[in-house]
C-alpha cells in the first residue's frame, strides 16, 4: 500500500527550478521577495501568466486568489490548471510583480476544481443587473441609480500589497476623477465606483478611509463622484461576475483580474479594459466620446 501511494506522488510530481531569470523578468531590479505556495486556478501562456489561488504571504499578504507573471518559459509548457505551485514572488524597484524559481507539483487527473480561463462576464451592449451594494457611508446603492451617467466601475481591496494591483488602479482613477471634477461639462454626466472584492475585510468605514487617501481630500471628501463599494460575499460575488471576475468555489474567492468597466447613460456596457497598461487619458477621450455620441457600442478594450 505505502508502495504504491509512493509511486503515485512520484509520478504526480514535476519539480521545475529556474537556475537563471529570463525573459522580461531578466531585465528587472528585485526590490524585494516572498515565498508563495498555492493552488494554480489558470493559466494564460500568450501573457506568460498563471492565476493563483495562494495561501497568506507572511509580513506581506493576506490569502487570495490573483494573476502572477510567470517569464519562465519551461516552466510555462508544462503548468496546468490543478497543479501546485511554490515560487518566489518578486517586487521590482519600478512597481511590477513576477514568480521566480518556480517548483511545481503536478496535480490529480481530472482535477476539476481550477477554472478555465476563458472570456467571461459582460460584452458592450449588456445591461447593468438591478443589483445592490453598500457604499463607503453604509448607505445602500443601486447600479441602477447611476443610470444617466457615464460609469467607470473598477475592482479593488484596501490591502492589496502589490503596486501594480490595486495601488495602480486606484491612482489611475484619482486622476481621472481630478480630471472628471474639474470639468464643470462632464462632471455632473460621469461617476466612477470602486468595488472590494474583500469585503469580509473593507467595511464602509474602511473604504472611506481608502477612499480618501486617495482623492486626498481626507475629512473633506464627500464621495460626490467616486463611491467605494462593499456588501455581503454574495453581493459583492453577483456584481463581480457580472463584470466578468471569475469566482474560485474551493477558497470561496473571486479571482482578482483587473478589469475596468465604462458603461453608457443608458445603463449598458460600452468597453471594458483589461490588466493595467490603460492610460487616464485614454480613458478620458473614450468618456468624452461617448457623452458626445450617445453611442452604446464599443469594443472590448486590452
């Protein structure tokens, strides 16, 4: 018995170490590292990415389910979905974030438990769900009530660690709400809304805090044009898979992508922006081009 439960790990596992950093990671300056261990949910090779579903980071980060940059080619031809994965993740002087070293455990045939990675969530055209979340005052919203209004809608967590998570997002839309409020034009037909997908963690007086840091308003601020936004796990889980942020039933988590989300007037979906790279000005033009057309279509941005 002890025989063949040896054989069976044996043959289940795969131990992968890069010896030298390649690829773009080769380029970087690390800053800093930590060990992570997890469970890979997908994997993406075209963008040299895995998503990991890992356990909490000591002095660094709570326990979640996020896309890493994996720039090790051998690596990436043989990892699936299902495997486990211990590497190092590393924090690069310029923001960025890569695994190095990786060590992969192959996982059981058939393991079922990982998503597939595919497209998902809301295509331009799609209407906003009567869905409900409580905002950073603890007054309950609808995104219905935000019809009328071109919406910018991004999805976040206060404790993300990771500068080009989080930290990047939130700071790229401070400047496109700083541009929004001091234009007396679009002010009143915009809003923006940043959703926690931690909100075990992000109450309403949390997120107000956050939130005000950034506008860097702090006792000042109001929320006028930029809410954040909270609920229960199964609110927050219907509003994030709608905009198309997968949910991992294992670690009952939701696999946080960046996606940000522009919705027209009318309460439908015109574009949807993929990862980090996307600029406030590009952001600004599209709103601006949407007030101006009052056109609901769009295309699916990177």
């Amino acid at each position: 018995m002890r025989r063949a439960r040896a054989r069976r790990v044996a043959s289940l596992s795969l131990l992968l170490a890069a010896a030298f950093a390649t690829g773009c990671a080769a380029k970087k300056v690390a800053a800093e590292r930590y060990e992570l261990k997890g469970k890979v949910v997908s994997v993406a090779r075209e963008k040299e990415e895995v998503t990991v579903a890992h356990e909490t980071i000591p002095n660094f980060m709570e326990a979640m389910t996020m896309p890493f940059s994996l720039p090790d080619a051998e690596a990436l031809k043989v990892v699936e979905a299902g495997d486990q994965i211990q590497a190092t993740l590393v924090i690069g002087t310029d923001g960025s974030a890569w695994l190095e070293n990786p060590i992969i455990t192959k996982g059981l045939p058939g393991d079922t438990s990982a998503t597939s990675g595919g497209e998902r969530g809301a295509r331009p055209g799609d209407e906003l769900p009567d869905l409900s979340l409580v905002n950073q005052d603890g007054r309950r919203v609808r995104l219905r009530d935000y019809k009328g209004r071109a919406l910018l809608v991004n999805f976040i967590y206060t404790r993300c660690p990771l500068p080009d998570y989080c930290p990047m997002l939130s700071t790229k839309f401070a400047e496109v709400n700083k541009a929004l409020e001091s234009n007396a034009e679009l002010r009143p037909k915009t809003h923006l809304l940043s959703v926690s997908v931690d909100p075990a963690y992000d109450t309403p007086k949390v997120l107000r805090s956050y939130g005000a840091g950034y506008t860097e308003k702090f006792e000042d601020e109001r929320f006028e044009h930029w809410e954040f936004l909270t609920g229960t796990a199964d609110e927050v889980k219907r509003v994030a898979e709608f905009f198309g942020l997968e949910y991992y039933p294992e670690k009952e988590q939701i696999i946080h992508t960046l996606r940000t989300s522009l919705v027209a007037p009318d309460g439908r979906v015109h574009k949807t922006y993929r990862g980090n790279d996307w600029q406030p000005a590009d952001v600004l033009r599209d709103v601006e081009a949407l007030l101006a057309h009052g056109s609901t279509g769009g295309a699916t941005g990177r």
